[in-house]
C-alpha cells in the first residue's frame, strides 16, 4: 500500500538541535544561522538553544545536511578491531526516568568508505530531542579492508547484537525500530530479517536482536535491480563480490527483496529521489510504503523538512505508541 505523504501543509515542529563546534576530526564553524540558510526561521535562547519554528523547503542537497547542527554522542561502543566497527548513542532527550524506546540508525553513502556515520549525526540529535535513544553503527564499507560480503552485514548484525547484550538501563531492547536511509536502508531491512534466518544460512545467529519494525529511507530494497541500473557507481556488485548473475546466491541471501520478512516494514521516498527510483518501494510484498511528494534524495535525513515528521510518525506506529 502506497500513502502520498501531505507536507504542503504540515505542522512546524519545534526541534531543538544544540551546536556542536568539532565532531570527530571535522571543524564546523559556529555559524547558527549561516546553518540554516536554507529557511528554517531559528530562535536562540539564553541557553543557546536553537528552535526550528518553520521546515526547510523541499529538496536540500547533501551538503545542506553535512553543515546541520548536531549534538556530541553520549556513547561509544566497540564491537570489533577494526576502525569502523564502533556504535555512538545518544541518549533520549525527554527528561524521563526510565529506559527509552531506541532507534537504530544505519547511514547510507553507497556502501562506501567514503561516507560516514557523521553525516547522520543531525538527524540522530533530532530523533533524541523526540524522545529516542539513537543506536547509530559504522560499519565496514567497501574501501576498506573486510568490507563488502559477509563482513558489512557481520558488523551490522554485531552492532544490533551489542544493543541487546549491553544491558545499558537508558535503552529498551524490547521497544526497537531499525531505520535506514539509502544504502543504510538495505541494511536494515536486511537485518531485520535475521529472526526468519535458518541454521543453515551462512549469517545465522541464536537469538538475534528482532525489531518492532524497520523504515527504510529511499532504501535500496532489491540488490539486483539496483545493480541492473547501475546506481551508486556500480557500487553493489563491489560489495557483494559480482554481478547478480555471478553471484547469484549471495544476492538471494542479501537482498530484502528476496527474504521474508518477519516485521513490519515502512518504506518513505521522495516522489523526486533522483539516486534511489521510487519503484525500490515496490520490491517488498505487503510494506507500506510512504511517498513524499516534493522530496528528493537527502530530505529524508534533514530534520528541517516536512519528512521529519512522517518518519516520526512512522516509528511511533511501529512502537504502538500511534494509533
């Protein structure tokens, strides 16, 4: 089923994104309202605190999103040597006691070393100001050593695992949503499939972490079309060691089109996504499936536009916090 998302007319939030002056190796000049230069109207208080009282017009470009304010993590994990293999958190914003439902946050970037978890950091800050705990892994991207299959999609399900294992009391691993834009979208629709994996595939864990649902952001729903297409620069076949013909059988067992699916699944889009075509929201049989009209690419991720608000929606309905 396919919902045309009405943004036109949606409500203006109050997000509150706090500046962070250095993340990870990356200077961001503390310009607040340089920032927001694509129209979001900011109000700063006197504890520095700035307020987006109006959305962000439709589409915004990568590097709008990369400028974006964003909040330091509140946690680091390792869960293997090498570099990548690391997990930030950021804890929920509410001011409750008491554990937080935790989304999971899987970057995209094309499976490439050249893209990572930080690009996500503005919106991970967004989803902790509603109440979220953020759960947002690096993995290993093609690039790097280990990368491609199996080891991208070891780490991811290692980073899910180290949630359910870390026993952290700010976080529910009851009360999961996994979220993925791009490429970060196949991956979490792949991971949350794990909990229908037999012995005898070659990815199979005892007691996976299994999700409430998963949304996939312009997701990458169906490996060999996308390969087919040629799309992020005849990524996929780097990452999955072949072409869908030579490497047929490692294409079924990674490809969410080709997996059953035992959660519910939510694919958003934007009707004018000029990397990932809207018909990937087709690849998934029964998944309900939102289209953002005027909405490219990178809106998805902008906590600034009208899209913010449909994914929110979206996790509160998967967590039966929504009607």
């Amino acid at each position: 089923m396919t919902v045309r998302a009405q943004t036109s007319c949606g409500r203006a939030r109050s997000v509150q994104w706090k500046e962070k002056g250095r993340i990870r190796g990356r200077v961001h000049p503390r310009k607040p309202l340089a920032l927001f230069s694509l129209g979001v109207l900011l109000a700063v208080g006197a504890s520095g605190v700035q307020e987006a009282t109006a959305q962000v017009p439709m589409p915004v470009s990568f590097e709008s999103v990369q400028v974006l304010p964003r909040r330091a993590p509140d946690r680091e994990h390792a869960y293997g040597s090498a570099p990548s293999q690391r997990v930030y958190g950021w804890l929920a914003q509410d001011g409750g006691a008491g554990s937080a439902p935790v989304v999971v946050l899987l970057h995209g970037g094309c499976w490439f070393s050249t893209y990572g978890v930080d690009h996500v950091e503005p919106l991970a800050t967004a989803l902790a100001s509603e109440g979220f705990a953020v759960w947002a892994p690096e993995y290993r991207r093609v690039g790097e050593p280990g990368a491609g299959w199996p080891g991208t999609f070891e780490d991811v399900a290692s980073a899910l695992d180290l949630l359910k294992d870390e026993n952290d009391p700010a976080l529910d691993p009851e009360r999961v949503v996994l979220v993925g834009h791009s490429a970060g979208g196949h991956l979490a629709l792949w991971a949350a499939t794990r909990g229908a994996f037999e012995p005898s595939h070659p990815l199979y864990r005892e007691a996976p972490l299994v999700p409430r649902g998963v949304v996939g952001l312009a997701a990458i729903s169906d490996l060999a079309a996308f390969a087919e297409q040629g799309g992020c620069q005849q990524a996929v076949p780097r990452l999955m060691g072949g072409t869908p013909a030579s490497q047929s059988e490692r294409y079924r067992l990674a490809s969410p089109a080709a997996l059953p699916h035992p959660v519910p699944v939510v694919l958003i889009h934007g009707a004018a996504d000029g990397i990932v075509p809207v018909s990937q929201t087709r690849a998934i049989p029964g998944a309900r499936a939102r289209l953002i009209e005027g909405a490219d690419h990178f809106d998805l991720i902008h906590p600034g536009t009208a899209a913010f608000d449909v994914l929110v929606e979206e996790i509160q309905r998967l967590l039966g916090d929504r009607g």
